[in-house]
C-alpha cells in the first residue's frame, strides 16, 4: 500500500479501508467495529473555517486550484517549506506590494501536481487523496503527467448542481456546522441561511482578535466597524469591552455556542483596569508597539479561561472563587488569580 493510502493498481487504485486504522491486527479489528457503529452518523462540526457565504450564495467553487490548493494553508506550508513561492500557487503578498501571485488556475495545479510525491505519508496525503477519490470521483493517480487531465475532471464536476455547496451540505449529512467569523461580521449570512432548509444548521462562532490586536495596521478599522455595529462611541477599553459582551448576545441569537482566539503567547495577565485604559488611549493614538498587544492578548487569554471554567459548572465556581475583598465579581478574582499563576510558572 503507498504512503497515500491508495492500494498499487495503476490509475484505476482503490483507498484501503484500513488505511486509518492501527496496524496492530487487535487494535485495528476494534477500530473498524468503532467505525461501523459511527460511520453513518451525522456529522457535527463544533469548528470550523468554512466561509458562510459559500452556502449563503451556492455558487459553483471556481475551479480545483481555488478550492483544494490556494485556501489551504497545509498545502502550502509543506510546499512552501520546499521551496515552492506562495506566488506560485496563486498566494497574494499581504504588505500592499505589487502582486506577483499566479492567476491562471491550470498553471497552480500543476505546480501542486509537479510536487504531489513531498506529500507521502503524511495526514495532508491522506485527506487530498479521500477529496479526489471519495468525494470527486477521480480515479486516475494524480502526478506531473496527469495534472491537467485531473484538473479537467474536477472543474467538469464543479459546475453540476450535486457539486454546489448546499448540495454538498446535504450530502455529507452535516447535522450541525460552525463557522469562525470576526466579532465585526454583520452575520447577514447567517441570518439568511436559518430560513433555507440544508438538513442541518449552520451557526456562528465569536472571534475577536482583530479587536485585540492594537498594534496591528487594522486596529482602527477593526474598532470603527465594531463601533457602527454597536451604534456607540468606543473611546475607552471598558467601551470596547461593553461593546464586545453586546455583540456576543447577537451571535448567541443566532446558536453561538463558542469563541474562537488565535493565542500567539501563552502569556495570562490581569491588567489593572487604569493599565487596560492606557494601553486603549496608547492604541487610539496609533502608538501601540508588539509589547502592548501581547499585554492585551495576556488579558485576553486569562479571561478566556476563567470563561471556559465558568461555563462548565456555574454553582462550582462561585464556590471556587467568591468574592475578592476589593468587591469584583467571581470572574474578575479567576482572571486575578489565573494570571498569577501564570507569571510563577
């Protein structure tokens, strides 16, 4: 069996139905009665990063290299750790340059082809190969030769309705999808798709670095989005935070059930409030340095904490933390102490 998982017989090979078990026959004969048991369930996505616009607008994915190669940032880290250019394979730059990123769909897929064989053995090969052989039905080894053929096969497939999102949806019995959307998202999407009848539901996920992220070229924009959606003025840190706690009640409306974070640093800290002000009106001046923004991630990242421990069992946690004697609530004395624990570790 190669690497990929797909059994030698030329261009007509077939996926083991093993290839994701234990190679221990013991281990491996519990896995497949696992399996059986769990194979036809539905399936629930709790996180996610696909784009809610992809099913809001049911629009045929553009082509193979737009859907399986450019979004896919496992692709193109190993190739680009191989020395193939993000440009290549269609990568904008991101520093407001001059774009020297290929466009032409044909010529990204055979980079990715002419570079199929870096991927043996790893999970990546594993899941492209189930893409191509599962779900569109391509037969044929992909390598340099056969790149073009392939991508002919997969851009035929694309542009029939059993291929367009929804239909995609239905067939993959997704019983529940969460997307990951910015705090600053209208979720006018999301509002759309709770009337169209998928089969499943499809529900938002609060992200919110953007907000946190003050050094960042961004910032601004971010916090003026944020205030024309909360129709106020954020000239404070305790605005902003308000600002935040009421957009969350919005994705909550429409199922939330999480928040997503990028943590850069594992870095917890409780800043004192005037501290979080001055880093804000430092931010508001455009002054703030990469220092700053890991002081306002390090607050951030305690307070995701204590929310998650909250949240598992409310009565055990106020059991646990009570009162502080400066009057905070449960949440603030966990923040406090999370933080602590974090600089003596």
């Amino acid at each position: 069996m190669e690497a990929g998982g797909v059994t030698s017989g030329g261009d007509a090979g077939q996926l083991h139905e093993d290839r994701c078990f234990d190679a221990d026959p013991t281990i491996r004969r519990n896995a497949r009665a696992l399996y059986e048991e769990t194979r036809a369930l539905p399936i629930v996505s709790p996180h996610g990063h696909v784009d809610a616009g992809l099913l809001d607008s049911n629009t045929p994915f553009p082509d193979p290299a737009a859907l399986l190669i450019t979004p896919d940032h496992y692709v193109l880290r190993m190739l680009y750790s191989r020395g193939v250019p993000l440009e290549t394979l269609g990568v904008p730059a991101v520093d407001g340059g001059p774009s020297l990123a290929e466009t032409d769909p044909r010529k990204i897929w055979q980079a990715f082809a002419d570079h199929y064989h870096l991927f043996r053995a790893t999970p990546t090969r594993a899941w492209l190969e189930y893409e191509l052989h599962e779900v569109l039905g391509v037969h044929r080894a992909l390598n340099p030769a056969s790149a073009q053929h392939v991508f002919d096969m997969i851009a035929e497939r694309l542009q029939s309705p059993e291929f367009r999102p929804r239909a995609l949806f239905r067939r993959f019995k997704i019983e529940l999808l969460a997307t990951t959307d910015a705090a600053t998202d209208t979720l006018e999407r999301h509002v759309r798709l709770g009337s169209v009848d998928l089969g499943g539901r499809v529900i938002p996920t609060f992200r919110p670095d953007a907000l946190f992220r003050i050094a960042a070229p961004g910032w601004p924009a971010a916090l003026a989005r944020m205030e024309e959606l909360s129709d106020t003025t954020i000239s404070t840190c305790a605005a902003l935070v308000a600002a935040m706690a009421h957009r969350r009640l919005k994705f909550k409306a429409l199922g939330a059930v999480a928040t997503d974070h990028g943590v850069l640093s594992p870095r917890t800290e409780r800043l004192p409030d005037a501290e979080a002000e001055r880093l804000f009106a430092k931010a508001f001046l455009h002054a703030a340095d990469a220092e700053d923004q890991e002081d306002a991630a390090a607050q951030k990242n305690a307070a995701k904490e204590c929310a998650t421990e909250r949240d598992a069992d409310a009565d055990a946690f106020k059991e646990k933390y009570g009162t502080n004697a400066n009057k905070r609530n449960a949440f603030g004395k966990c923040v406090s102490q999370t933080a602590r624990e974090s600089e003596t570790e």
